[in-house]
C-alpha cells in the first residue's frame, strides 16, 4: 500500500502515521495559568533533542474535531514554565484519565487522583507519583500550522531533574529494568517496556564497525543468518582471525559429522552461530565460522 499524505483526511492521516511512528514517549504536562490554576495533561509528540542545551520538545496539537487548542497551550503562553512528568506503567491508567476535556476550572491532579508536589524552580507543580520529574523553562512555542491537528512545538530546557532513588543500580545510573516506561502507539495502544522486551545492542561509538559488505560472501548471503546477525558480525571493529585455544564441544561434534558434506555443514555452522549471536555472544560465532576457513 501507497499513501500519498494529501489524499488522506486529517483522521486518516492520524491513524497512520500514530500507528507508523511508535512507540512514543509520553510527556505528562504539568502547567499553570497566570491566576495560578493547575492544569495536567499527557502528550505523546514528545522528545529529547538535545543535551547541550537540554532540549526537550513537545506538542500539544491543535484538537481534530474542531480545531480549538488546549488549556496546557494557553498556560505555557501565559507561564512559560513546565514540569514534564515521567509515565510509568503504576500510573498509565490515572495518566490517561488526564487527557479528558475537563473545562479550566478543573484541577486533573484531584480528577486522576495525583499527588500535587511544589517544584524547587518553577510555579507548576510536579506529580509526586511520578518517578522521573523535569522542571523547565519553556525558550519557544512555535505554531505548525492553524487547521485541526496542526501542532505547537514547545521547546523547553531543562533546568533540574528529579529522579526517584528506586531506578537507580548500585553506581547511581538509572536502570531500565527498574523505571518501566509506557509509549504510545496507535489508536488505544501503549506499550510497556520492563525486562521481558529489553534487549542491549552494541554502540560503535569510537571504532568503525567492519561493515556487512567486508563478510565473506558465504555469511553475507547465507539462507540461516538474519540482517540482525550480519549486522552483529559486521560490527567488530576489525577482520577477526581464528584463536588457535578456542575450544567448542558443539563446534567439534559439527565438524566430525559434517565433515565429509560441506553444505550440510555450513548449514550447521551457520545455525549454530545464529544460536550464540541471538545470546549476544558475537566473538564465538566468528570462530564458528572461521572454523572451516
């Protein structure tokens, strides 16, 4: 299917791209109003841009239904202050409570049940519930456009973190298996992230990755290993050589049985690389495969 963007109506256009772009984070708004009213409310066009300054960027769009805008809008027009409140997966459900049209005279932190806590900068509070709370000045708000839908960037520094000490491991770092975040997808979708869906990849930060196209053309081309495998082979950091003190039981007992059919044994060899490589054990596999060379 080809979708041109601007034969889609604006609903269409939503329901694609929301489902298209995701996960996204939430960004849970907590803002107030030149009389000092309090208003919460989530947003799911939302992200880091920048560490130097500490840029964060959210928009509240303009609604689709009738294209009026949103009281979190009018409050950083008024205030430009924010506190960005982390989601977690304990509060998704009072978060989403949040996003109800409720009029201005409505305080979403007693309609969702929220602790409102003072921030140490800035007038808006900070929900105490929250696990991770940004207070920030907002620099800009720069409108995208003024039919239904269109959004008004947001775009906020950072000025002081609030992390609570339960994300945190041993060293101080904020650990991803103790903060289990919620996104949004499309439609009424989320998702949450906890350890069953974790997995690590290896950043090449300072040394150049060898490249898929530097693989012998039996691995590139392999009918066993994946683009996700080819991708960790062709990102060690230089043409591995066999280790003449690598020693395998499995590896040896491939070798003794195929020995007399190589294409049978590279299936072997092949499926057994993928086995170690899907345990992020990327030097083994390499002698795997090296193993007949």
């Amino acid at each position: 299917m080809i979708l041109d963007l601007k034969d889609l109506t604006p609903l269409e256009r939503q329901h694609y791209l929301q489902h298209a772009v995701a996960p996204r984070p939430i960004c849970f708004a907590s803002t107030t109003d030149q009389d000092g009213n309090v208003n919460l409310s989530p947003f799911s066009f939302f992200n880091l841009f920048s560490i130097n300054p500490p840029i964060v960027i959210f928009s509240p769009s303009r609604r689709m239904r009738d294209n009026t805008t949103k009281h979190t809008l009018h409050n950083v027009q008024e205030v430009p202050e924010v506190v960005i409140n982390i989601v977690d997966y304990e509060m998704v459900q009072q978060m989403s409570l949040t996003s109800c049209d409720f009029s201005k005279d409505v305080n979403e932190f007693i309609k969702a049940g929220f602790t409102e806590e003072a921030a140490t900068l800035i007038k808006p509070p900070m929900v105490k519930e929250s696990k991770v709370k940004m207070e920030c000045s907002v620099l800009e708000v720069k409108p995208l456009g003024m039919a239904s839908g269109a959004g008004n960037l947001v775009i906020c520094e950072i000025l002081r973190l609030h992390i609570d000490d339960s994300t945190l491991d041993a060293g101080k770092k904020m650990d991803p298996r103790k903060l289990h975040h919620v996104a949004r997808l499309g439609d009424d979708w989320y998702c949450r992230v906890d350890e069953t869906n974790l997995f690590e990849v290896e950043k090449p930060n300072k040394k150049l990755g060898i490249g898929i196209d530097a693989l012998p053309e039996s691995i590139r081309y392999s009918t066993i290993l994946t683009g996700n495998n080819l991708g960790q082979l062709g990102n060690v950091h230089e043409y591995p050589v066999i280790d003449p003190s690598f020693s395998d039981n499995h590896l040896s007992q491939i070798i003794q049985y195929y020995n007399l059919n190589p294409d049978d044994m590279e299936r072997e060899l092949h499926t057994y690389a993928k086995s170690l490589l899907a345990n992020g054990k990327t030097n083994e596999a390499w002698q795997v495969l090296l193993a007949t060379s």
